[in-house]
C-alpha cells in the first residue's frame, strides 16, 4: 500500500509542473471570460472596443492621461482591424483576445504607429 501512495505523489509531483507550464504558455489572462456581445458587435464597434483598451494600457505603460495617447490607438485600432482576416476576426470576437497570427498583426500595428509593446 506505501508504495501506491509513493507512485500517486511522485505522479503528482512530475504532473503539476507540466501543468503550470502550459497554464503559463496561454495568452489568455486566468479567469477571463469574453464578453458575449462581441459576437454581434460591428467592425467598427470592434475598433472602438480595441482603441478604448489601447488607450488604457498605454496610457499606463507610459504613465501618461489616455488623451495624449487618443491618437496612436486611433491608428492602432484602424490598422488592426483592417489587417485582420475572417477567421482572426472570428477568434478574436469568440475568445477577446487575439490568437497567434492576429498577434503578430497587432504587434506590428502598435510599432507602425509608434506605440510602446506592452
């Protein structure tokens, strides 16, 4: 019986660091859960939904009020969602963050405009 016990813990033990390191791979931030009315939402409802959270975090990482970076994020917003395909649209309204392909979009959207990579 020890040794059965021995084995589950040692199992245990191996699982939990695999574990947490695919938690850790995801881009998805724990515990989020998309907002539903982004299915129905227009593109351009979507580019004002993108330049809001633009201007959130870049007025943080630049510690700085979200009025000096309005414009950026407008051209931020823009370029993202006319350089997004139907299915990167399709994953960004299901899941509220962009997957792989759309992020490298993305990335290079915020450095076109002149924006800080969070």
């Amino acid at each position: 019986m020890p040794n059965v016990f021995v084995r589950s813990c040692l199992a245990l033990a191996l699982a939990l660091p695999g574990g947490a390191a695919l938690a850790g791979a995801s881009s998805t931030p724990f515990g989020y859960a998309p907002n539903p009315a982004m299915m129905r939402e227009s593109p351009a409802q979507l580019e004002a939904r993108i330049r809001r959270s633009c201007m959130s975090t870049q007025a943080q990482l630049q510690n700085v009020p979200e009025s000096r970076v309005r414009r950026g994020c407008g051209c931020y917003a823009s370029r993202v969602i006319r350089s997004l395909d139907a299915n990167e649209l399709m994953a960004y309204r299901t899941t509220g963050v962009f997957n792989d392909s759309a992020r490298v979009k993305a990335f290079a959207a915020l450095d076109g405009c002149g924006l800080r990579r969070p």
